[in-house]
C-alpha cells in the first residue's frame, strides 16, 4: 500500500460523512486505504461512523479507548505503520471537517514522488466559500506574536517578514509548518522523529511535529494547487467569532514554547504579548469595534500568571 489516510473524529461524524464518497474514491485511486479514528466521542458518532464506511472502499474505522486528543488520535495509526502492521509509503493526515478538491490527494502524492527532498507537503485550504484560508506558515517568534496581538496594519507591514501566515503562494516551495488540517509525510520521516507528542491535546501539535522535522535535517513544502476544502473548527466552534479560545490552546501554545526555546523567555514574550493586546483592546474600545475573541487578553494574563507561578514553584 502506498497511501495510509488518517482521519481523527470527535463528534463530527456527520462533517466527515458529508465528503466520505469523494474522498474515499480519490484514496483508493492513489492505492490507499482510509483509516478513520474515533476518539471517544460522546455522540453516536461510532454508529453513523460504522454505517457509512460499509460502502466506502478500502475505509476502515478505529474506535480509541479514549479522547486523548488530536495527536494521540492520529498516533494510533501512526503507530501501526512504524509497527508494519499497516504497510505505507506515504501518511495523509485530513481533519474530519475537510473534504480534498478532486485530484487534491494524487496531486500530493506525485509531488513526494517527484521531489525526493521533500519530507513533508501541505496542501492549500479553501473555505466553503472557495476562499483562500491560510494553510502555510513561519514558526512562531517573539515578533510574530508581536503582530499577531496588535493587528495593526503599519506594525503588520514593518513586521511582514516575521508574520506567521506565508499567505496565499503562487508556486509550491518551502515553508516553515503547514497546517494540520491536510498534510502528507513520508513514513521514513516519522520513523526518524517519531509521531505527534501527545502531551498537546489539540492545537500547536502540527506546529511542534513540523519544528522536529525541520530540526532533523527534512525539507516542507507547501503545494497551493492541491486544494481542500474546510469547515474550520467543526468539532470546537473555535473559528466562530463569538467562540471563547479554550484553555487548552493557550496550554499547548506554552507546551511549544518550552519544548522548542526552552521557556526561559516566555514570562517576557508572554508579557510583551500582553501589552500589545491591551494596546489592541483599546483601540477597539475607542473605535466601538467589537472584538474578535472574547476574553482571550484576559485568559492570556491569566493563564500567563499561572504559568510562571508553576515555574516559580517547581524552582
């Protein structure tokens, strides 16, 4: 087999139902096989899981003893395919909530075929809209974060070289971390680092995975043309505007930090972050514009505190 698929839900059987046909037919094309991986979910997504797949080829469903997030999800499969129990050249990892475009899978197993370089390709993301959503990115930096807090757009363009978001490319090519929603790896590369780290429950996963690859000596490119279409946010209502961030995402954004820079400077970055979204939040307030995530500077100082009171207390 040269394509293993891998597909984590969690209460969004009806999201991954949706596209199951097109996507099924365009894995099989590429001499794949579809492994759907439930972790726990409360709903009867199981069920709706289990009738579905019965007509869909070379499609087979995980039930995990648990939800213990969107890594260890994925690892299940993972760990098969180092294992040898499944036989893949290639891993494909799609969310639940996204369905490829047609030959958006093929196009991204040729281009691993055609570039013996590359370790990893992303693919690009579209709305359902068929708008461009941004699927390729640098690493996250001091000004990175910078920009992201205060959305200025004089700041953006002085800091445009720092901006996490590469935003929509023209042609395939090299790019720090693609986006967790569809992307495709070698399995040599996952044997040499080793699968998601499950300490993230969901969010910045993809973005510590990619960190150790580039580490390890792999290149990543991103292939715009190879499109997907995504719901974003269909199993936590994250993207809506009027959705508060969960705390997990600001513990797996300090979960990267120390596992990539060591910690020592997040008590400054997480202040200086702090500054520049109360900044932000005073703008707004000014204007009368409403902001665009609820509670997130108040959650950020909170959660900041927290952390370096841990860091005090473990010292």
């Amino acid at each position: 087999m040269r394509l293993a698929v891998v597909t984590v839900n969690y209460c969004c059987a009806a999201e991954l139902v949706r596209g199951s046909k097109t996507t099924a037919a365009q894995i099989a094309q590429c001499g794949g096989e579809w492994w759907i991986v439930d972790n726990k979910s409360p709903d009867d997504s199981v069920a709706v899981l289990t009738k579905a797949i019965e007509s869909l080829p070379n499609t087979h469903l995980i039930v995990a003893e648990r939800n213990g997030g969107f890594g260890y999800g994925n690892n299940q499969v993972i760990r098969r395919v180092l294992s040898g129990e499944i036989q893949a050249e290639y891993i494909y990892f799609l969310n639940p909530d996204a369905i490829p475009e047609p030959s958006a899978i093929s196009q991204m197993v040729s281009y691993l075929d055609e570039h013996s370089e590359v370790g990893v390709v992303g693919s690009g993301l579209i709305n359902e809209d068929g708008s461009h959503t941004c699927s390729m990115f640098r690493f996250p930096s001091f000004w990175s974060e910078i920009e992201a807090a205060l959305a200025l757009r004089p700041v953006s363009w002085i800091l445009r070289n720092f901006r996490q978001s590469l935003g929509e490319l023209a042609r395939p090519g090299p790019v720090d971390w693609v986006a967790g929603t569809s992307f495709m790896v070698r399995t040599e590369v996952l044997k040499a680092v080793g699968g998601f780290d499950e300490d993230f429950f969901l969010y910045w996963e993809e973005v510590e995975l990619c960190h150790r690859i580039r580490e390890a000596g792999f290149v990543i490119h991103g292939l715009p043309s190879a499109k997907v279409r995504h719901l974003a946010g269909a199993s936590t209502g994250m993207h809506r505007p009027d959705r508060r961030i969960p705390s997990y995402w600001h513990h797996s954004r300090e979960l990267y930090y120390r596992k990539t820079r060591g910690g020592d400077s997040l008590p400054v970055l997480n202040l200086a972050t702090g500054i520049c979204l109360g900044v932000r939040r005073a703008i707004d307030l000014l204007k009368g514009s409403r902001t665009h995530t609820p509670g997130f500077l108040r959650d950020h100082l909170n959660h900041s505190i927290e952390s370096y009171r841990g860091r005090i207390s473990r010292q």
